[in-house]
C-alpha cells in the first residue's frame, strides 16, 4: 500500500495513516513492514510521471511511504528471554 499526501494536506499525514494501517494489520495477524525509500524514486527521476500516470497516483508528494503487507512464514510460540541491565522504578 503506498500513502501519500496532496500539495495542501500536512506532509506528516501519510505517515500517520500508514501507521494505523500498520498497526491494524498487525492486530489481524498480518506481517508488516514501513518502507520509506522508494518514495523518493515515485516522486523524481525518468521515469516518475508515467509510473505515477499507471498507478493512479494523481497528486505529486512531498512526503510518502508504503506499507508491505503479508502472512509470516513463522509462527513464534515463545519470546526470546532477556536480561535487562537495570529497571528504575518511581
């Protein structure tokens, strides 16, 4: 999934509707991954308007990122014991 903003929206709200959507998925047991790099490659370079045009990305962004979505292929049944150095209680 890829989130992006139009030229009036703030550029921190494709961050955060990817988050929700990140944590939504997460809580139906779907595998997600935030991947910031390729915004850039989407918005310039050669090719940037005619993979826009294909995609129906209408709006050139400041700010974007995607969302990789999947099924992991591992299934945890217990956590990793750790030690922690030190732990302030008030």
């Amino acid at each position: 999934m890829y989130f992006y903003g139009t030229p009036y929206s703030d550029p921190a709200d494709p961050l955060i509707a990817a988050t929700y959507a990140m944590l939504a998925a997460e809580a139906k047991g779907l595998g997600s991954c935030l991947l910031g790099g390729i915004h850039p490659f989407i918005q310039q370079g050669r090719g940037a308007r005619r993979f826009r045009g294909k995609w129906g990305i209408r709006y050139p962004s400041r700010e974007g990122i995607f969302l990789a979505l999947g099924y992991p292929a591992v299934e945890y049944k217990q956590a990793i014991k750790r030690t922690f150095a030190h732990i302030d209680f008030p």
